[in-house]
C-alpha cells in the first residue's frame, strides 16, 4: 500500500462511522428508511452502474438474475412506480474503468463506441466497439444525469464525470500529431453534464483480492477458459472482449479460435478491471481524477464481518456465500480500518479517495459540492446485498433493499436543490 494511501487510512473515520464496539455475527442489519410514502422525483433522470462481471439484462446469462434487484426486487421498475426516472446502463463486464467509462457515455448518449485512436493503439485493442441507440439521447450540457455505481461501477462513473470535463490529454496530443478524428467527449469542457456521483460499495482505493488473486495467472487462466468456451460463435453470453478479438469469426475453426484467444494480448494488459481494481491501478485513477464544485459526491459502505481474539476480521454467518474466502483474506491484512469489509471490498477503501476532500454526512443531511460525502456505513450488508443477489440472506428483506435507494433518490433531489440555490447565487451576484 502507498504511503499516501497509509496517511489517509489512519485519518479514515472507519472506526466512529462503524462503531467502536466488535459486531458480532448475529446481531441485526442496519434497516434503510426510504421514503415513508414521500418520494422526492429528481429532475434529472438516474443512470445505475453495474460493477466488474455485472451484466445489463440484455447480454446476462440466462442462468444470472437482473443486477438491479437481484432475485429480491425489480429496482428501476419500483423506483419509477414512484415517479422516480431511473435507467439501467450496461458496459463490458470485465473492462478497465476507462473503457467502461467510453462505453457507459455511448450507452447513454447514443452512437458508435470511440475508444480513441492513442488508447487503442496503446493497448493494442479495436478502436471502435458496438452502437448503442443510447437511454438518454437528449444528454448534452445543462442536461444532467445523476450516476450511482455498485462496486466498480462506482470508478467507472467516476472517470466518466472527470472525462467529461477535462477530455483526454492524450488523445487530444495524438490527434495533433497524427491527425484523422478525435470523439468530442476526449475534448473535454462539459461540465455541466452530471449532477452527481453516487458509489455504492466501491473499492475507491483498491482491494487486495485484486492484487492477491485478480492479476495472478492462475486466474487470468481461469477467465481465458471461460472466454474460449462461452464467446464462441454460438454463444450468446457477451462478457464485452470483443474489442480484444475475443469473438470467434464465422471463418475460423474453434481450433484456431482458441488459439487466437490463447495469445491476446488481454490477458496480460493493464487496461482491464483486474488492474484498476487493485491497490496500484486505483492511485493511478485517484491521482488522475479531480472534483468539480458543481456535482455532488457520495459514498456509501457496508460491513459484514466481526473481530476475532487475534485482532482479525471474519465474515459474519450470513455473508454472500461466495464472497466468505474473499472477505477472510481482506480480514487479515493491515491497516485495521481495511480488515473491516463487506467481502471483496475494503471498508478503508470504500469509504472515499484517499486524496479527495471528505465530510460526514447522513440522508437527512445538507449536501455540499465538490467533495464526498461519507454516509454511515451500513452494518451487516455485504457486497451483494445492495443490489439484492443474496438471497440466502433473509434478514436483508426486499423493502430494505428498495428503502435504501429510496433513500438515495430523495437525497439526489436534496443535491439538485442545493445546485439550484448556487445558481441562483451566482445568477445574481
């Protein structure tokens, strides 16, 4: 861990935000509020994130339930039987947080995927990906969207909003040199697209189980296999390599096919979840990103686990099954605020950049622009239980799930308040 990320954890309000007490096992989750029968609809509609292997409902496995929900609750459809206008995106499920970020902007405005020409001559992947009709063609400056990401999700919006404004250097300089055409969105100057960054359960500072498991070739193995076998030409599964070539041509035999994959340069690039999501990639992020005064930042984390005679942390009894291998692997690592976890996520990273401007905050609270908000950390919600896929877990009932981001979408409505109050402000002074 960096020495800047080491400063920043002892100063991390991990302990007063969870409780000085250890939490046992069995004790009782933290209940959401919601609304109370009083939605606050926002003006600007609400674009959700799916995290690293999340999928929209379009390219899901058929085997897999909606991310949004889970098998617990319909989200976007409860949601909008509130009047809320909430719409789900969907990006590649193992990408970098740059190339979801690319996506997660044509998914929601329109048009032919741009990677730019340096980033895919840098990487060595296709320049241009698949055309989407875009959930909010009308999206342009003045036009806002609030973004809310789970897990990943939560970067990738991250690197979305500070795109949007500062474009990319890089490709802005290959352009120059080299000429031909360079997308609008890597220009930069809108920065009056987004009205807020909500993350839920996200990993702002990385998480070892990216550095301990993530990048090692027994694992890159792992994920080769399941491309070669589930993005033949007869699948129907899309996991977003298409860009690496990873899509067997009606040409080639499965022979060559699994040659080809063998070989790509994926599986040993920097440009893919697996590297963002650990300790180095995602200083690389948080060193590059900046805040705008004009939006509005917003974390919000949970714990699963509870203290041991060693000082460790373990999972509590009714952590996402899968999860439980990951969550004891985080317990034993330092510092003691990064034991605390909600399974693969670090409660010392969830809790905001390490080198971003942070305040504590609460639902019912003011919210304030140009830095992130702390929320309370939710006790004994794991990962999975934000987006309702722990079905196992029965305490987490399914009005919990859907108070909770009743509670962020009344919130949302609060941010959109306070930016109108600036305006004004500024309008005249």
């Amino acid at each position: 861990m960096s020495e800047e990320v080491k400063k920043e954890d002892k100063e991390a309000k991990a302990e007063p935000k969870t409780g000085e007490k250890s939490l046992l096992h069995d004790e009782k989750p933290t209940v959401p509020k919601g609304n109370q029968g009083h939605p606050k609809p926002t003006k600007y509609p609400t674009i959700l994130v799916h995290g690293f292997a999340g999928f929209p409902d379009e390219k899901k496995p058929f085997f897999f339930p909606s991310y949004w929900g889970g098998n617990k609750v319909d989200l976007d459809k409860e949601l909008k039987k509130q009047g809320y206008d909430v719409r789900e995106a969907g990006m590649s499920a193992f990408g970098s947080d740059y190339d979801r970020a690319v996506e997660l902007y044509y998914y929601i405005k329109g048009g032919r995927v741009d990677y730019g020409a340096y980033h895919a001559q840098k990487y060595g992947h296709e320049r241009y990906g698949e055309t989407f009709k875009g959930i909010y063609p009308e999206w342009e400056p003045g036009k806002k969207v609030h973004l809310i990401g789970h897990s990943l999700g939560g970067q990738t919006i991250q690197v979305l909003e500070d795109m949007l404004r500062n474009g990319v250097q890089e490709e802005i300089d290959y352009q120059k040199q080299h000429g031909g055409t360079i997308a609008p969105l890597f220009q930069g100057n809108f920065d009056n697209m987004v009205a807020s960054v909500t993350s839920v359960a996200t990993p702002h500072n990385g998480t070892y189980i990216s550095d301990k498991l993530g990048n090692r070739p027994i694992v890159r193995k792992l994920f080769t296999d399941i491309v070669k076998y589930a993005s033949n030409k007869h699948a129907s599964i899309d996991y977003g390599y298409g860009i690496w070539g990873l899509k067997q041509r009606d040409d080639e035999t499965y022979l060559q096919y699994l040659r080809r994959v063998r070989d790509s340069k994926v599986w040993q690039t920097e440009d893919s979840g697996f590297y963002d999501g650990s300790l180095e990639g995602s200083k690389r992020i948080n060193d590059r990103l900046t805040l705008s005064d004009d939006v509005a930042y917003t974390s919000i984390t949970g714990r699963d686990t509870h203290s041991t005679l060693s000082g460790n942390q373990r999972p509590n009894l009714h952590m996402f099954a899968p999860f439980k291998i990951l969550s004891n692997l985080n317990g034993h690592q330092q510092p003691d605020s990064w034991k605390i976890n909600d399974g693969p996520v670090p409660l010392g990273s969830g809790l905001y950049p390490y080198n971003k401007p942070h305040y504590d905050t609460t639902f019912d609270g003011t919210p304030k622009l140009g830095q992130w908000g702390v929320m309370p950390t939710l006790n004994n919600w794991d990962h999975m239980d934000f987006v309702g896929w722990d079905v196992l877990d029965t305490r987490i009932k399914p009005d919990m799930v859907l108070h909770f981001y009743e509670d962020i979408m009344n919130y949302l409505s609060s941010v959109e308040q306070v930016q109108e109050q600036k305006e004004k402000a500024k309008a005249s002074a």
